[in-house]
C-alpha cells in the first residue's frame, strides 16, 4: 500500500492538530503565519541536545 492510500483508507479515524511553534518568546499556532513565515518554518532543521 502506498502512503496516500493508507491515509485514505484511515480518513475516517483522522483529526486535525494544531502545532504551535515558539516566535519571538511566545508560542503561536504554525497555521497564523503567513507565506513568508510558513517557507521560514518549513526549512527549520530539527535537531537534539545531547
């Protein structure tokens, strides 16, 4: 099965989720930001203190 198969054979079971991202010291919801901002996001790299 491909991927978007499986997402389709589960639509029903999904929800949607609001991811917030900390900006300028306060936390905001990822889906406010505008265009410019949503291609900052997206290049984002994550990374783990060790």
């Amino acid at each position: 099965m491909s991927k978007n198969e499986i997402l389709e054979a589960l639509k029903n079971k999904r929800q949607k989720c609001t991811v917030y991202t900390r900006v300028m010291g306060y936390h905001r919801p990822v889906e406010s930001f505008n265009v410019g901002k949503t291609g900052e996001h997206k290049q984002r790299l994550q990374f783990t203190e060790h």
